[in-house]
C-alpha cells in the first residue's frame, strides 16, 4: 500500500508542479472567441486529458478520474 502510494505521489507531483503556471495562464488570458483559438484550445485540452490518465496509470490508480 506505500508503495502505491509513493507512485501516486511522484506522478501527481507533476501536475502540483504544472498548476500554478496553468492557473496564472487562465488569470492573464480571456477565452478565444476565433475558431482556430478554440480548436487549438480543445486540442490542448486532450492532450491534458491524456497526460492525466497516463499519470494515473502510472500510479496505479484505477477508477479515479483526474481531468
């Protein structure tokens, strides 16, 4: 059980690293309101999605959803 938990640590600590800077983005930056923008936003926002459910794999954790 330590050892899951010492792996979800170590994965989740990328995105407590990531947070901050992305919450910062979201403060200076307004929504796009062009298509492009937003296509290129929903892609960002899969790629997120992917790199969260890898992380969850990597940590063992199954059933809990992250994004």
């Amino acid at each position: 059980m330590c050892v899951q938990a010492e792996q979800f640590n170590d994965a989740i600590q990328v995105v407590r690293n990531w947070l901050p800077e992305a919450e910062a983005e979201l403060k200076l930056h307004s929504i796009p309101d062009d298509e492009e923008s937003i296509l290129q936003a929903i892609d960002n926002h899969e790629v997120l999605h992917v790199f969260c459910s890898q992380l969850l794999c990597v940590a063992g954790i199954v059933g809990m959803r992250l994004c």
